[in-house]
C-alpha cells in the first residue's frame, strides 16, 4: 500500500473521462488500498483514481462524522440512475484544488448503480453528503471539476492562481532541470 501524489490543477489529466473497470482483480483491489491510504493521509472524504493519474471509474468514500466509526465505501463503474428534482447547497472542498471552497447546487438525492469489490451489481438511494459527494465523485470520471459549476470570474480566478503556482514549482521538478551531463558521456 502506498500514499500516492494526488494531482492539482491545471493538470490536464484531470479533464480526462475515465475508461470503465473491466475485471475487479488483484490489481484493482490493490489501487482501492492505495486510494484509501491517499484518502485518509490528506485527509479527504472522497477520492476518484483519475485524481492519482489513474483513468478508471473507481471512486473511494468516507463520510463518517469526525467522532464515528470509519465507513470506507467503493464504488467501481458508478453511474447515477436517478435525480431528485430537490437540490441541495453544500460547501464543496477539492483535493485537486487544496484550500479553495465555494458552494455548489446540486440534486439533494440521487440513485446511483455501481460494482462492489466482489463485482457485484449494487444500487444505493444516497442522500446529504454522501449524495454530494457520490455526485462530485463521479464528476471526476467524467473529466468535471466542482469550478465548472461556479461563475466564469471565480473560475477564472482560481485558475490563474493555480497556474501561477504550477509554473513556479515547475522548476523545482528533477526533470525539468538542465542536465549538467555533457551528451555523449
Ligand atoms: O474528490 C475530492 O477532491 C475529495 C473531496 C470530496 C468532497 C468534499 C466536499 C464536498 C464534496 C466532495 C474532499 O474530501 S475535500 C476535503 C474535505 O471535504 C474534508 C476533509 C477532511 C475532513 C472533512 C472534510
Ligand atoms: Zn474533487
């Protein structure tokens, strides 16, 4: 198991739409451990592979109160089946977005169609957070970021803060430094 970098924007991987799981295996069992230690150290409630570079529909949740016992969810392939008319507000947080919140409308209730860890097909009627958080989640696979549902000005702001930020901390990245190594040596 292993705490894995989580991307920030303006990293183009997250625009991605992720591939559908085809065989819940070894290997994918393994990613759904990592997707949790990743969850927990940074710490968040939600976490979707595409936000640790992988492009599967696989999604890990927590959204136990802070004093209540963990209740670790997987959802693989999820897809929302139904919406309620009823929206709710919530003040939604990003891991890909550190440190910036802004409330977003979105169905108070929702039914969502998904494979278990054993590969069996699953449906759950979520409400409240977990409905939140279920449908920020699976906007990740799609390549959707909780920004798209803000005005175009704050939008636009929280970009350009993160782009400047990506650029200074480009340089401090291996790769991007000259190689002092003559070619051919
Ligand atoms: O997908 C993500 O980036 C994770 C995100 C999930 C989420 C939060 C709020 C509304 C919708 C979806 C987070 O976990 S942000 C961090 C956060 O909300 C939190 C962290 C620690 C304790 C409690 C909340
Ligand atoms: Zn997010």
């Amino acid at each position: 198991m292993a705490v894995r970098d989580i991307l920030i924007i303006p990293d183009k991987r997250l625009r991605l739409k992720s591939e559908p799981v085809k065989a819940v295996d070894k290997l994918l069992r393994a990613l759904v451990a990592d997707m949790f230690e990743t969850m927990y150290a940074a710490p968040g409630i939600g976490l979707a592979a595409i936000q640790i570079g992988v492009p599967q529909r696989v999604v890990t949740m927590d959204v136990a109160k802070k004093d209540d016992p963990s209740q670790p969810q997987v959802f693989i392939n999820p897809e929302v089946t139904w919406s309620s008319d009823e929206k709710a507000t919530y003040e939604e947080g990003c891991l890909s977005i550190p440190e910036y919140y802004e409330e977003v409308e979105r169905p108070q209730a929702v039914k969502v169609k998904y494979l278990d860890l054993d590969g069996k097909v699953r449906e759950i009627e979520a409400t409240g957070l977990l409905a939140t958080c279920l449908q920020h989640e699976i906007d990740h696979t799609n390549g959707v970021l909780f920004i798209d549902y803000i005005s175009k000005l704050k939008r636009n702001m929280v970009m350009k803060k993160f782009k400047k930020v990506a650029k200074k901390t480009e340089g401090d990245k291996p790769e991007s430094r000259i190689d002092p190594t003559p070619h051919g040596l």
